[in-house]
C-alpha cells in the first residue's frame, strides 16, 4: 500500500511537549522518531491524547544513552519507559517480528531501523498510524486514515494471521470497534468467528482485563452482543453465553429472555466500576442451570440467586479476580432478589441493608434491573426515601449489650447468650431500645435467669 500523508496540528498540552521532545533529542542524535498508536488516533478523531507512545529506529542500548534514567519493562521487545517532567512514555524501539509460537510471544524478534516495517506488523490500521510532531504531519502506510474516515476497525494485513500472531487480538477488536463507535471489516469479522476458540487458550489475566475494559466502557451492550455472535463469549464465558435463549415470564420480562435483559442492563450503564459492571453481568448467570418449567409451561428460576453466587467464585477464579471484587460480585448476585421485598422488610432487616458497605453498588444493581425489566420502581424509591428520611441508618449503632453485660447481670454463659444478643440486637435496629438499662429490662423480661 502506497504511503499517505496528512497534516494534523496537534494541541499543546504538558503530555504533547513531553512526547516532542524525546522525538526532538532522538532525532538530532540522527534516529528516526515518531508518535504512534492511539494518540494519533484519537486525535485525528478531536480527542486530545493522553498516553503517547512513540517508536524509533534507536536500540534499547542507545535510548538508554540518551535517557539514562529510563527503565525497562520489555527488554525482549526493546520497549523502555522514559519520563520527561513527570510523565512516563513508552519508547519502542522499530521491530520486525517473525513467527509466533503460543498465540501471544514471537519466537524471533528482529530490529529494523524502518518504522514503516514496523506499523505493518501491528493489529488494526487505526493504531498503525504515525506522528511527526516537528513537521504536524501524520504517515499512513497501511490504509489507517482511510478506515478512520469510513468508522471501521481493519486488521494490518491478513486478518488470520494477525490474529494467529496474538490471540488477544480477537477480543480487542470487539473492544476498539465498541470504543470508537465503528463497525467492524467483515474479513475481521469472518476470520475472528473462524478462531473464536483460541481466545480459551490466553491467559486469564488478559481476558479479564479485556472483558473489563468492554464492560466498563463505552457500548457495552453492543460489544457483549457482538461477542456472542462472533463465538468469543463462549470460549471466554461460557457461562454468559449460554443465557441466551433462556426465556422468561413476559408479565415480569416484556424485553425477552435473559440474554435481552442482560445486554439492556449493559445498555443503561454509564461508565460503570468494574463491580458493577461484573454484578450486571453476572447477576442472573444462575438461571440457565436453575431454570425449570411448571405445568401450564411457565419459566420459574427458584434459588437462582443462590446458584449465581455459588458460580461466581468459580468463574473469578478463572479470570482470577481479586478477593475483594469476587466478594463484592458475589454478594451482589445473592442478594440482588432481596430488593424486590423491602417494604415489606422488618425494620432490623431493613437497617442492616442499608448499613451494608456494598449497599450504594446493590441500590444501583437493583435499579438498572427493574429499568430492563418490568420497571416497577416503588422498591427504589422507597429505599431513597428511607436515606432521606433517616440518613444516619447508612451506619449500624455499637451494640447496647455485650456478653460481659450478661454475665455482670447474673447471666451464666452459654449457648444462650447468642440468641438473647440476638434478640436485643434486633429489637434496637427496631428502634425498640436506645440505651443499656432499657436492653436489660428486655432481657429480664423475655428470657429467665439461670
């Protein structure tokens, strides 16, 4: 493909003077130096670049001469990290790379002072596009500027191979086309469905970063979908993927089946965080495995709650999320059905849930489901009511008795001392007790000494 030109007057920023400065000191020492990757892109689409990469024909030994205090993080793949005024670049050095053994390393990695050898052996024409900054010229020698005005995510070259050459590949073409708002080249879009199932073989950490990424930006709903028709989900998430065509009671779920209500759940985020967005996702994966038809052919999902919590460590575990989010998610999935009955809750109950550390998170949960559903949203209000009303109750007050209390009454210790807590416990978050001497007195009264 013949080499297109175009200028771009990029805006002043601290992060642009940065990135043109290293250009400049690498270029008077006479190496060639560019911007490339996303920055170009997203300027070229009036997003001011953020995070500047830059490559050059320079080896890691002589960027290292001219930076001395830049640090390696890619040594195989000469990419140093070099930091002007406080902000840290990424400073490849050109490569050309050979065959791939495992879908993810090159088994060879050669050098090559020519940047344009180098765009060509990168994932999408879109991110293949390089930046002058000391001339405001761009340089496209794979067909990026073209893809960009026509909203397409296109692979550099074969789409089988450079999907072969890193399998991660695969999910980041749903995530760029998700994030650029463009539609994707139907090469692209064969030859990933033709290798969905490679995607099982990356590691774990790398799908969730991907997943995260989708789940929690832009288009979610879209990106999921386009995941499951390509045949990616499946191999990722198997469990997502089989909610599709779970069907539902239309008097509680007009919008379809599980699958519809799932991506319009996704549909309603708005830059969520990651537990959240994993919450949404994850919140009814126990109703395929839990679903069950009744006489007259109605689906019921009893206990589905229950069964999605119990899967969620399983499939955190495989995309190996922290413990604090698997708790959070977790916690999230089987407590999710509990909100359709607050108003009904005793008000003990009803204090605990609105004391709970992941309450805002569940109240969110809550809310996007009844919105992709039947859109009964009396339980909400009612829950915004009750902060309004009563803000303080987002924390629970120390309790009035302790176990040395009882025993100081004259109480003598044993399995009883569990339940009679118990019971003061409850009737204080009834409101029904507000001091020590009130609680003994309940004591006395509801239970006899021993």
């Amino acid at each position: 493909m013949s080499e297109r030109r175009r200028h771009w007057a990029c805006p002043e920023s601290p992060v642009t003077a940065g990135a043109r400065r290293i250009v400049d000191v690498l270029r008077r020492q006479g190496f060639a130096a560019m911007w490339v990757g996303g920055a170009v892109r997203d300027g070229l689409l009036g997003r001011p670049p953020h995070d500047i990469d830059l490559v050059t024909s320079a080896r890691p030994a002589e960027i290292l001469q001219l930076f001395p205090d830049a640090r390696q993080v890619g040594v195989s793949f000469g990419v140093l990290l070099v930091a002007q005024d406080g902000i840290v670049y990424e400073v490849a050095s050109g490569r050309e790379e050979r065959a791939y053994l495992d879908g993810r390393h090159p088994s060879e990695v050669k050098y090559t002072a020519d940047l344009a050898r180098d765009v060509r052996r990168r994932d999408f024409t879109v991110n293949a596009l390089l930046y002058d900054p000391l001339t405001g010229t761009v340089i496209d020698y794979v067909g990026g500027l073209d893809d960009l005005d026509r909203g397409v995510v296109r692979t550099v070259g074969p789409a089988r191979q450079r999907f072969r050459e890193d399998y991660l590949r695969l999910l980041r073409l749903v995530r760029f086309a998700a994030r650029l708002g463009f539609a994707i080249d139907p090469a692209a879009r064969a030859a990933a469905a033709e290798l969905a199932e490679l995607a099982g073989r990356l590691a774990a950490e790398r799908v969730r970063q991907e997943l995260e990424a989708i789940l929690t930006g832009p288009r979610p709903d879209w990106a999921l979908g386009c995941l499951e028709e390509i045949g990616l989900l499946r191999a990722v998430l198997p469990e997502v993927a089989a909610l599709r065509g779970i069907p539902q009671n239309p008097l509680f779920h007009p919008e379809g089946d599980v699958w519809a209500h799932t991506l319009l759940m996704l549909h309603h985020l708005v830059r969520p965080a990651p537990a959240l967005a994993w919450s949404v996702l994850l919140h009814d994966v126990g109703k395929a495995p839990s679903l069950h038809f009744d006489e007259a052919g109605e689906p019921h999902f009893y206990g589905h709650e229950s069964l999605g919590a119990a899967m969620v460590p399983e499939i955190a575990a495989r995309l190996r999320f922290s413990r604090a989010l698997t708790e959070q998610v977790a916690a999230a999935v089987r407590t999710h059905m509990r909100y359709a009955a607050v108003r009904e809750m005793r008000p003990a109950k009803l204090a605990r849930l609105l004391a709970d550390p992941d309450f805002p998170l569940q109240l969110e949960l809550h809310r996007l489901d009844c919105l992709s559903s039947h859109r009964l949203m009396e339980g909400f209000v009612f829950l915004l009511d009750a902060l309004s009303e009563q803000p303080e109750r987002r924390e629970l007050p120390a309790p009035l008795l302790t176990g040395r209390d009882l025993i100081a009454a004259g109480f003598r210790p044993g399995k009883a001392f569990k339940i009679m807590l118990d019971a003061v416990r409850e009737a204080q978050l009834a409101g029904e007790l507000a001091d020590r001497r009130r609680a003994l007195e309940f004591i006395r009264k509801n239970f006899v000494e021993n």
